[in-house]
C-alpha cells in the first residue's frame, strides 16, 4: 500500500508541475510611459534650440554653495551638449546669492533684464531652476525639493540704467511649462 501511496503522491507532483500555476500567457502588454520624476543629484540647466530650458546631470560635480552652480552655468554645455544645440546665456558677471532653506536671492551686478524679453526669462529661468536644485541637493535633510525653493533675482544694473529689478520670487516650474 505504501509503494501505491508514493507513485500516486508522485504522479500528482508531476502532473502539478507540467499543468504550471494555472495562469496563461499574455503575450506584450503595453504598459504606459517609463517612470519619471527627478533624479538624484547635481542638475543644471541649458537653453534648447527650441527657446526651452533643459536639465542636464553633472553627477561628478561637487557643489558645497548653491552659487557654485553659476560657474558651471558659465562654463556652459559640454561638447555633446552643444551638438544636442544647447546653449547658455549665463556669460559673465558678478554673483552674490544669499539666503537658505527654501529661499535664495541671487544678485546679478551690472545687469538689466527684461521679464518680457524671451532671452532674459530663459536667462532668469537657468539661474532659478540650477539653484533650486543645488539647495535641494545641498540639503542633508532630504526635505528640500527643488520646487521648494523660491529664488528671487535681483539685477543691479549699470550706472545710468534707471533702477534695480527684483523678480520673483520663483520656483523652477515657472520656467518649464
């Protein structure tokens, strides 16, 4: 009997085995769009071809001031970054940026700037959405996000010019829509 019990014990296993899990194949499945949502680590931004900015990651960039980005804004794209047609119009100047937390003024001397003019709200907009991601980045907390942080520009301009401009403050996302 016991012999019996085992080949059917068995002969029960195998047919469990070759039968599977009761679930039948699908085929392809088309699941939607990757995953998005931001990255880790050191962001600065560029201007397209398109007159849109864009995000490229410096991850072996080390920053311990959010106004350290503005040197590598300066410096501009890399050699395939060109190629892709970005550009900065970060170029010169003298840059003060002051403030923590969830708030930074950055002071440009020297500078007028337009809120109407599409290059200078490109311009702005590099300045805002690269410092907003250093702070986030620079925040050991991990309660920052770069759409925490409100930047506010303050351009000094030349002698003769009429007045200071204040903008903003703003987060990045005013730039990317």
């Amino acid at each position: 009997m016991g012999f019996v019990r085992k080949g059917i014990c068995l002969g029960a296993a195998a047919l469990a085995l070759l039968t599977g899990c009761g679930v039948r194949p699908t085929g392809i499945v088309d699941a939607g769009e990757p995953a998005t949502g931001l990255t880790k680590g050191l962001r600065i931004y560029f201007v397209s071809e398109t007159g849109l900015l864009e995000g490229v990651t410096r991850p072996d960039e080390a920053v311990r001031e959010p106004a350290a980005v503005i040197k590598l804004l300066m410096s501009g794209p890399d050699e395939s970054e060109r190629r892709s047609g970005l550009t900065t119009l970060v170029h010169r100047g003298q840059f003060d940026v002051t403030g923590g937390g969830d708030k930074l003024t950055v002071r440009i001397s020297d500078l007028a700037l337009d809120p109407a003019s599409v290059n200078d709200r490109n311009y702005t907009g590099q300045l805002v959405c690269s410092l907003a991601r250093a702070q986030a980045v620079l925040d050991k907390s991990g309660r920052i996000r770069p759409d925490d942080v409100r930047v506010t520009v303050r351009a000094v301009p030349p002698e003769g010019v009429e007045q200071e401009a204040e903008l903003g403050p703003y987060v990045c996302s005013d730039f990317l829509k």
